[in-house]
C-alpha cells in the first residue's frame, strides 16, 4: 500500500513540474516564430461567395515556450481567421500560447463584398502576432471578381451573355421554348456542384479563337492528389452539364471549352419526324473529362469539325437516331485515374446506334436511322477497341467513314469504310494520353499527334473547306497538301 502511495507522490509532483515549466513563457524578444507559409493566396474569389478554408501553422521551434499577447487581421474586412479551432467575432485573438517546440494552426476563410468594377481587384490582409516586442504577420491575398449570379433562373426572352463579367450559376439555368440564349465571345460561365443548363429553346454560342467561351466548375482551388495540388477544374463531375430537349431548335457551339461536368452535352428528341429533328453544331470546339458522356444524342442532327472531345466515365461519343456529320475531330478517352469513377471495359469511345429502339434503365426508347460520316477523325482511347457500330443489317448501312485513324480490335471491309488506318500495337498516336500532372509544368492530357504518329497524312484535303483550313490550335492543315487527320495538325516544336 505505502509503495503504491509513493507512486501517486511521485507522478503527482512530476505533472507539477512541468506544469510550472509549462507556465514558464520566455519573454525574450530573439526568439522567433516560424510559420509554414509567409503568404496564403485565394485564387479568384467570387464576391458574396464564400471560399474553402485554407490553413498554415505556426511553430514554435525555440527551447522556450511563448504567449503571443495578440494575434489579429490587420484591416478585418474581407477574410475570417480561426486559431486552433477558436473562433473570434472581432478576429482578435489574446494569449495563445505554443508550448517549446510546439505549434498551432491557424484556418483562413474569405469573403468579399461586391467590388462594382468589372475587372478582378486585389485584396490584401495581414495575419499579425505579436508577443515579446515582436511583430511578425502572414500575408492574405484574394482577387475579388464581381459575377452575374444566377439562381434557378429562366430565361423567358431572347437573351445575349455579355462577357463583362463572369457568370456564376446555381442550380438550373432554364431556357424556355422558342426563346434563343446567345452567349458572346469571352464569356465565362462558372457552375456549382450539380448546376447545368436545360434549353428547350436555342442556345448560340459565339466565340473565337482569340476569346473563347469558358463552360467549368466553379471549384477554383486544389485537391491532394498524389501529393500534388491538382486542380478541381481537372476532377470529373463539378456540375450537371448542357442539356438539350427542345424540338426543331437549332443550337450552335463554337469555340467553346466546356469541361469537368457529369455530361458535356445531351441532346434528345422524342419525335421521330426529320422535320422535328433539333439540329447540333460543335465548331472549334474542345469538350473534356466528363464523369458519364461527353456527347449524348437521341434523334437529333449533329455536325461537329475541328473539335477535341475526349476524356469521359462512359461512352465519349453516343450517337442514337439522326444525321451526324464529323470532320476533323480526335475522339479520345483515356479518363484519368484521379476520377471517382472507372471506365467500364465495354464503354467504348464511340458508339453508334442504328437500331429501332434502344432499351435503357428498363424503358424502350424508339430511335429514328443513325447515318453517321467521320472524315479525317481519329476515334482512339486506352481500350482495345473504342468503336462499335450496332446495326439490324451491316452490309446495308447508309454511314460514311473516310480517311481515319481508328481504334478497333476487329477491323471491317464494309464498303462504307474506305481509307481508314486501324490501330496496330505499338502505335503512338498522341504526344501525351496519360495523366501525369506535374505542378511546375501544368500538364495535362495533350491529344497533339506524335511525330510518329500513324494518323498523320492521311486525310483528303477535299473535305478541309475554308473553315477548317485552320487546326483548333491555328496551324495551317493546307500547307502539305495532306492534313493530318483530328483536330490538330501537327508541327514541328
């Protein structure tokens, strides 16, 4: 009994003593904190919209241990700070203390009010600690953009997007029947997590080469992936996607890069009458990483030229009733493995339906013909064969395939298959098709040809009319007199 008495003496006046050491704060003005960032930067910041929490730490790497009399926000406007999981209503923070060769974490949110200026404007704030005679701050910075913010909106009349600022959309962006949105060069279109566009109405969208319409995510911050900071916008899914279900509306897509969404852009028509049919144009065009499908048609006319369409869950390419029409397009998935999904083996980059109906999630859905032409198109991906093509009587399909690379482990001697370069092992058709991200360099997927690539030449410059004369990066596609196929003509580097 006396021994185990003892024990409790004993281990009673070891905690006192570092109890009394621990309250024994240094007030030397030479001991210093460190910090795990000297500056914490937002990229732009939508004003009324709140950020993700960013956090840096706060060392104390001296013998002794400290109390910072102070911890505050310099100016106390636009960004909230919370010490340690304190939070403060005047983000002021008194005697918070760091134990020798301890530290604490300091959690930064901003906010920003409406700016009214068109252009980004800079926001600084300075997290500043003093304690000892000493006063050392963290740097906060945020580029405020006022934005259109849209919420569960309807748009009943005729209406232009202009690119003065940005437009945040929430929800569902709704255009009512017979009523056209035009969306002008350079504008950009930011969606939150499942917001999307339904048209039963047209959609015109207008942009160029030099300023082209941005369709992504709203998410502006990084993920740990790999322990690299990957963008959000390079993660599948960041909302809903286009959707198209009007009858006889005709929609029109030109230099747009659309990106990141569950389903670039759907399009369906229950009507089977051709004179019901909506009519699809994709020009200049590059749609990439969907979660699901990058380009879904149900009886509906579709041209699309010099586009990239790549990158997708499920098939990149259904086509299912209708007259499609692809000149100059690469058609490609290798869908990252930083997505929250798998490609299914039997989901093929391009899959063409000319069948009477098609039966999906237990409902028969009638399909008028599918006659469909690719002419100087690449249709490739990782798997062994990224094309299928169903039809009730093969030899008397009315498609159009001409002058192509194609990806297919079984090829075929239709007649509407004429100059078409299949696939062969050991191909190297693009510069880069897996996803290694590199945070110095920023790279990504880059469906360019390879120098040695087999789809290279092989195109009939018969089909390369005025508006396709230039690739979708500005290269010249006339120059030899024999364009490669896809939507990028290669160059020398």
């Amino acid at each position: 009994m006396k021994k185990y008495f003892l024990s409790i003496i004993i281990f009673t006046v070891i905690i006192a003593f570092f109890a009394c050491q621990n309250e024994n704060f240094s007030t030397d003005s030479d001991l210093k904190l460190q910090f795990s960032t000297d500056s914490v930067s937002f990229d732009t910041v939508f004003t009324t919209i709140g950020t993700t929490t960013k956090i840096f730490k706060v060392y104390n790497r001296n013998n002794k241990s400290l109390k910072i009399n102070n911890i505050y926000l310099e100016n106390g406007n636009f960004f909230k700070i919370n010490v340690d999981g304190t939070a403060s209503a005047n983000q002021q923070f008194s005697d918070i203390e760091i134990l020798a060769h301890d530290s604490i974490f300091v959690f930064v949110t901003a906010k920003i009010d409406p700016t009214n200026q068109n252009s980004p404007l800079l926001i600084t704030d300075n997290v500043v600690f003093s304690y000892n005679n000493n006063r050392q701050k963290v740097v906060l910075e945020a580029i405020g953009q006022d934005v259109n913010l849209l919420r569960n909106a309807v748009i009943y009349n005729d209406t232009i997007f202009n690119a003065d600022k940005p437009y945040l959309i929430y929800d569902t962006l709704w255009v009512a029947q017979h009523t056209t949105l035009t969306i002008s060069a350079g504008v950009k279109m930011y969606f939150h997590k499942n917001a999307a566009i339904v048209a039963v109405g047209s959609i015109n969208a207008l942009g160029t080469r030099e300023n082209p319409i941005l369709m992504r995510g709203d998410r502006l911050d990084n993920i740990n992936f790999s322990n690299a900071a990957l963008p959000y916008n390079f993660v599948s899914g960041q909302w809903g996607g286009v959707f198209l279900i009007g009858e006889r509306e005709n929609h029109l897509f030109r230099n747009v890069i659309l990106n990141s969404s569950e389903i670039g852009i759907y399009i369906e028509n229950e009507n089977l009458a051709p004179e019901l049919m909506p009519n699809l144009t994709i020009e200049n065009c590059k749609f990439t990483n969907f979660m699901f499908y990058g380009l879904f048609v149900f009886n509906a006319n579709l041209n699309v030229y010099n586009s990239e369409i790549s990158n997708s869950g499920s098939y990149t390419v259904f086509l299912n009733g209708g007259t499609h029409n692809f000149v100059h397009t690469t058609i490609a998935n290798f869908y990252g493995t930083n997505q929250s999904v798998r490609r299914d083996t039997t989901d093929v980059a391009v899959l063409i339906n000319d069948l009477e109906k098609i039966t999906i999630n237990e409902f028969e859905i009638p399909l008028a013909h599918s006659v469909t032409s690719f002419h100087n198109s690449i249709i490739m991906g990782d798997l062994k064969t990224e094309f299928a093509l169903f039809v009730t009587n093969p030899a008397n399909y009315a498609g159009n395939f001409r002058n192509s690379f194609i990806r297919k482990r079984e090829t075929s001697d239709y007649p509407y298959f004429q100059d078409i370069i299949w696939f062969k092992d050991d191909d190297k058709i693009f510069r880069n098709s897996s996803f290694v991200w590199d945070t110095d360099e920023k790279s990504y997927y880059d469906f360019r040809l390879d120098s040695v690539s087999p789809a290279r030449d092989i195109g009939d410059i018969q089909y390369v009319t005025p508006n396709l004369r230039y690739d979708l990066n500005g290269n010249d596609r006339t120059t030899d007199g024999k364009p490669d196929a896809g939507a990028y003509e290669w160059k020398q580097e």
